[in-house]
C-alpha cells in the first residue's frame, strides 16, 4: 500500500491472518464487512482502492533485478555496485551533515559505530526487542520500572 504508515486492527473478535482472509470465500472480492469491522475508515478506503487479479494464483517471489526472477549472490552485488537501493528513504542535509562529521571525528571506529547505531535507534533496547518480537517485555531489566529505550540505555552506560 502507498505510504510508510502502518495498519491498525481495530476488532480484534474477528480474525484476519492471511489477506485472503479479507476476501469473500471462494471470490475473488473484498469482505468489505470484514475489512470495515477490522479497520478504521481511512485504512478500508485504502485497503478496496488495492485491484484484485481475476485468476487465483499461488504467490512468488521474484527478484525483478535478475531476468529469471531469482536471487544471486552475484546479482545482489551487481546491484549494490550500481548504487541501486531496494528500501528507499530521505535523509535531511543536517543528518547527512551529522553522519559526516561523526565519520570524520577522530575516534575508534568500535565507538563511532556505536554512536551510528543510537543515532539510527539500532541499539538492542528492550523496547526495540519487543517491537521485533524477541522479547516478552520493554521494560528495564536493571531497574523493572521504566521502558528500556535508547534514551536510558545510554544514560545507565554513563552511571
């Protein structure tokens, strides 16, 4: 779908696990009751603007930067070679600027790497953990009060 924001359920007695949960059984349409029961207005608008295939398929992947559609090793390198990037986003000029000067400071690179990694919010947090689904909790396993984000990690590593 268009857009980097994310699908909220909204009733969570009705199940959908698979998209084609969404469909009326044996069509090829939405539940339009189902996704409106699931979803708020403005994702149900989004979701029936998405066109149906008339022919029910199997899904497959394809690796559209190889002819025959799959994966290599030598095709992933040619791509990055090519400065090609398959996830796409913006950084502002003060980032980037940022991001330069970091590189630039005179530290070990163990230090500027872990600086890069607060910065991007990579840093295995509780919350991050449990917004991966690789732990049951965000909470602060040092003190058992507070989420654990990056924001305390780094001031704990100080204390």
């Amino acid at each position: 779908m268009p857009g980097n924001s994310h699908i909220t359920k909204t009733d969570v007695s009705i199940s959908a696990s698979f998209v084609a949960d969404l469909f009326i059984p044996n069509e090829r349409k939405w539940d339009i009751e189902k996704i409106s029961n699931l979803f708020d207005s403005e994702e149900t608008t989004r979701i029936l603007s998405i066109p149906l295939e008339a022919d029910e398929h199997e899904d497959e992947l394809v690796w559209r930067y190889e002819n025959f559609g799959i994966y290599t090793v030598k095709s992933g390198h040619k791509l990055l070679q090519r400065g090609i990037r398959t996830i796409h986003y913006t950084v502002s000029d003060e980032i980037k600027g940022l991001y330069s000067n970091l590189w630039n400071l005179q530290l070990p690179l163990k230090i500027k790497i872990t600086i890069w990694q607060f910065i991007r919010n990579f840093v295995p947090t509780g919350l991050n953990l449990y917004n991966k689904h690789s732990a049951n909790s965000s909470i602060c396993r040092r003190c058992s009060r507070d989420v654990e984000d990056g924001y305390m990690r780094f001031e704990t590593a100080l204390l």
